[in-house]
C-alpha cells in the first residue's frame, strides 16, 4: 500500500494511503535508519518525507515501518445496486451523486461486459442484470445512512435507473458488494484454456471528463472484439480495464490500453490512478508529467540512491533505453 500509495474502493470517501500515513521507517540505500516524522496529526517541519517514499515503489528506500492515522468505525454501513440502460446513464447519475454532496463511502461502476462476467461465472451466490451497474456504499449513523440511500435513489431514477436496491441486513449487504469483489476473479473464471492470461491496468481523469473516457475506451474495446471490461472507483475518476488475452491476441490487448493510457494523458489524468508505475508504465511519464519534472524526479532517484541499487530502472529509467525499446506515443 505504501509502495504504490494505492487505494480501493473507500477512497472516494476516506482517501488513499497518502493521506493515512503518519510517518515512515525507512532504510536508505546506503543503510542509514531514518524516520520521516514524529506522530502528530498536522507538521510544517521541513520537507515531506513520508510522502516522497509513498508510491516510490521501493526505488527510494526500504520501509520497515508506518504509523498510521486511525479513524472511528462508522456505526452503521449499507450497501445499495443500481442497474442503468446505458454506462452514458450511470456516469450521469454518479456526476449528480457527486455534485449533490451526498456524502457517500463509495462509488465503483462495473459496465455490462463485466456484470455478465459476474453473472456467467456465477461466482456469486445471486444472478445479475447484464447491463452497466453502480454499487455505493453508505456509511455514517443509521439516520444518516437511510437519508442518503433515498437521496442516492431519487437521484437514480432521475438519470433513468432501470433499478435500484438496497440491502436489509447484514447478509444481503454482503451479498450484495460481493460483486464488486468478484469483478477480477470472475472475468478470469472467464479463460477458455490456461493460455488466456488477464490483465488489469488503471488510470484515472478529472471528474469531468470521465464519461468521456468512458466512452471512448468502452468503443475501443468492443472493436478489439477481445473480452474486456471496465470497473472503476468512479467518485475519484478512476477507472480499470480488465482484459482477457493469449499470445496471439497480446499486440491487440496492447493497443487498447496504450490508447486508453494516452485517452487519460490527453484529458489532463494521470496513467495510473492506483496501480503504480512499474516498468511498463514508466515511458508514459514524460508524457504526463514533461521531460523536465521526470529529471527532477531522477535526481531525486540518484541523490537518494546514488548506486542505483534499489530496484534500479522502475518508475524513472536510469539507463539509457535500448534503441527501439520506447514505444512510439
Ligand atoms: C445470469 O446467469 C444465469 C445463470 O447462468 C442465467 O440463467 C441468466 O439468464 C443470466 N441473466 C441474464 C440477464 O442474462
Ligand atoms: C430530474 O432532475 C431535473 C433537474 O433537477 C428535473 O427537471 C427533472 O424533472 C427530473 N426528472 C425526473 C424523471 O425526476
Ligand atoms: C487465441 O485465441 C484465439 C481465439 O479463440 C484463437 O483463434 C488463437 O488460436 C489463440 N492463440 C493462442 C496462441 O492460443
């Protein structure tokens, strides 16, 4: 969690695990023991540390250690599913979702390739409609949580919610987000042989553009004729693509999430909302960020880590690339 800053599906509401870490343990690559802070809630003393080890992907130095925030558990919690005729249809109930305030715990949007994964693999206990689903959850006191379902429900109906349900009782509850939970495995319940690998990829765009990118990639991928769903935290703009391919089918699957990474850069987004950098996104982020903030980020990579020994060449490249080896934008 540290090491790429990620996130899930309470993100929307609680934040990612950068604004959840308190202080870091770290052991610098030379084998000094720093710790990035003390422990108090707010701190203007020098630059921020923690922050610049989380998400550095273990480039930086080794964590031994975090102390965290903590918050109070909510004491009460539900969970409510609503179908849409189209992903146009559940994007705009979610922008007035968002708009409206309501301050709900989360936010994912699975689209009808995906909910027929669900549905097909019957890797849940209940059947689903095949057609784009939002899932929230609420989370507050029981008056709170009972205001926001009606609220989020007239809201749906109002973007043309085909329907809307909610949860009584803990099981349903369950029952209900365990959906949400089975996006990635049931798509790969999905494989046709054990060739068929899947693969999962994110990125992530201002609010306002995400019906759009939405759109675009969700018309890509059904071109590709490949199966490719989209899930995504959606109250934070961020979306992810989860694609089933062989060998023969990789250059395609390729294709379609280069230009979903480029889609992303074009609308002002980031190329990965949560998943990290890695090697295979690290090219990518010249693009979003310009040459001259990558070469700020490589000193800071080489000031830190002067040997390059800390898994050396992720996230910034250190060597120089072979010839060929950055693919064309
Ligand atoms: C969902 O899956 C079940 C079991 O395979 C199937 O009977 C049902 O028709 C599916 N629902 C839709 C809407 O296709
Ligand atoms: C949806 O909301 C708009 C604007 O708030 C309102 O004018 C319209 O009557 C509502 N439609 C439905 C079906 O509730
Ligand atoms: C990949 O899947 C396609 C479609 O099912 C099939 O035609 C092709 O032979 C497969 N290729 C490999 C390498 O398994």
């Amino acid at each position: 969690m540290v090491g790429t800053g990620c996130s899930g599906t309470n993100a929307y509401r609680y934040g990612t695990m950068r604004e959840w870490v308190l202080s870091l343990t770290v052991v610098l690559a030379d084998g000094t023991v720093i710790k990035t802070r003390q422990r108090p809630r707010k701190s203007s003393a020098g630059y921020d540390l923690t922050r610049v080890f989380i998400g550095s992907e273990g480039t930086l130095g080794l964590v031994t250690e975090a102390t965290l925030k903590l918050t109070v558990r909510p004491q009460s919690e539900n969970v409510a599913v609503a179908s849409f005729a189209s992903i146009q249809n559940a994007a705009e109930c979610v922008t007035k979702v968002v708009e409206a305030g309501i301050p709900v715990a989360g936010v994912e949007i699975l689209d009808d390739v995906q909910m027929k994964c669900i549905n097909a693999s019957q890797t849940t206990s209940r059947q689903w409609k095949e057609s784009p689903t939002i899932f929230f959850k609420f989370t507050g006191t029981p008056s709170a949580v009972k205001e926001q379902i009606s609220m989020v429900q007239k809201l749906a109906a109002n973007a043309s919610g085909k329907s809307f349900e909610f949860a009584r009782g803990a099981e349903e509850m369950k029952e209900l987000w365990s959906a949400r939970k089975q996006a990635l495995w049931s798509v790969m319940a999905m494989r046709r042989g054990p060739e068929d690998r899947v693969w999962t990829t994110d990125v992530a765009v201002p609010m306002s553009r995400l019906p759009d990118i939405i759109d675009a990639t969700k018309e890509d991928m059904t071109k590709s004729g490949l199966l490719a769903g989209i899930c995504g935290h959606v109250g934070d703009g961020n979306f992810h693509a989860i694609i089933l391919f062989n060998e023969s089918e990789k250059k395609v699957a390729e294709g379609v999430i280069h230009r979903m990474v480029k889609r992303a850069v074009e609308m002002e987004g980031t190329v990965t909302g949560e998943h990290g950098v890695g090697l295979v996104k690290r090219d990518y982020l010249a693009h979003e960020l310009g040459e001259t903030t990558v070469d700020a980020m490589r000193r800071l990579k080489l000031a830190f880590d002067p040997l390059r020994l800390l898994n050396c060449d992720k996230v910034i490249r250190t060597e120089q690339p072979a010839p060929g080896e950055i693919k064309e934008w």
